[in-house]
C-alpha cells in the first residue's frame, strides 16, 4: 500500500469551504508520511532507519513533530468551524456530530501521543490518518452538507466569511 491519501471526487461531501478543508487534512497528512518515508525504509518486511531523526533549526524539535502540531492544531480549528456552521445554520445534528467530533479528536490524541511516544511512524499510523480521515468526512458530514446547501438555495445566502478567517496562514 501507497503510504499517500489519493484524494478523488470520492472525499467531496459538496460544501465547498469543507471540502478545501478535508483536501488540507489530506495533505498534511501525506506531508507526514512523505517526511518519515525520507527517513525510514521498509526494507525485508520491516522499517528500517535510513537517517537520524531530522531537526529543526533550533535542535529541539523534529520535523515531524512540526507536521504532526500542524495537523493536531488544524484538526481542532476544521472541528470547530464545522461546528460553527452547524450552529449557525440550525443544524438538528450538531450535538450528535459535536459528540463524534470529540471522540473523534481523542482518538486523534491517542494516536498523536502513541507515534510522540515511539518516536516513530508505522505503517499502523498511516492507515489510521487514513481511516480517520475518511470516517470523517463520510456520511455524517455529506448529511450536514445537504442540509446546509438546502438552506442556502431557501435563502440564496452565501458561506458566512467571518467563519474562514483562523484558517489564513495555518498551513
């Protein structure tokens, strides 16, 4: 298996601000793999460390942990602006998805801790981003999508803009 989410018209939930944010948790999560495979090597059926662990230019951190703040903060903003939407738009699901939201991002925890603690990225890391990724983006947000472009056909009211603004200069 390719360590790299494809993304395709399959991921596309039809709400424009949300799809451009799923593309960017797609591809920090591809920029975390594509730094790890330039350190390690699956060779004979295991991982095998092709360079030391890179640093950054203050020697304190390493380049994935630098990918894998950048994901855990944009997780929590993409949550957070969903929810928002929700709330601005009367959505009936907002506590149900609110409460997936956060098993959602403990999971996420977990996951962010576990490869923290390793010190490493396993193919098990990849294929959790990716499921992770895809659970998300699944029913629960097509659902919400439909309801929202509903709204906005009733009301010919565009995407509240106010709402996009953390988003500047994350990525």
């Amino acid at each position: 298996m390719e360590n790299k989410v494809l993304w395709s018209s399959k991921h596309l939930i039809g709400l424009e601000e949300l799809d451009s944010q799923h593309h960017t948790l797609a591809r920090l999560i591809n920029s975390l793999f594509y730094r790890e495979s330039h350190r390690a090597t699956f060779i004979g059926g295991g991982w095998r460390e092709a360079s030391p662990i890179h640093q950054s230019s203050a020697g304190a951190d390493n380049l994935d942990d630098q990918v894998i703040d950048r994901l855990y903060r944009y997780a929590q903003l993409h949550f957070s602006f969903e929810e928002s939407l929700m709330d601005i738009y009367g959505y009936f699901g907002l506590e149900a998805h609110r409460q997936a939201h956060g098993a959602m991002f403990e999971a996420l925890q977990r996951q962010v801790e576990r490869m923290r603690v390793n010190n490493r990225i396993y193919p098990s890391d990849f294929i959790f981003f990716s499921l992770w990724l895809e659970e998300h983006s699944s029913s629960n947000d097509r659902e919400f999508a439909t309801f929202v472009n509903a709204q906005r056909r009733q009301s010919r009211a565009p995407a509240p803009q106010r709402l996009l603004l953390p988003f500047v200069n994350l990525v």
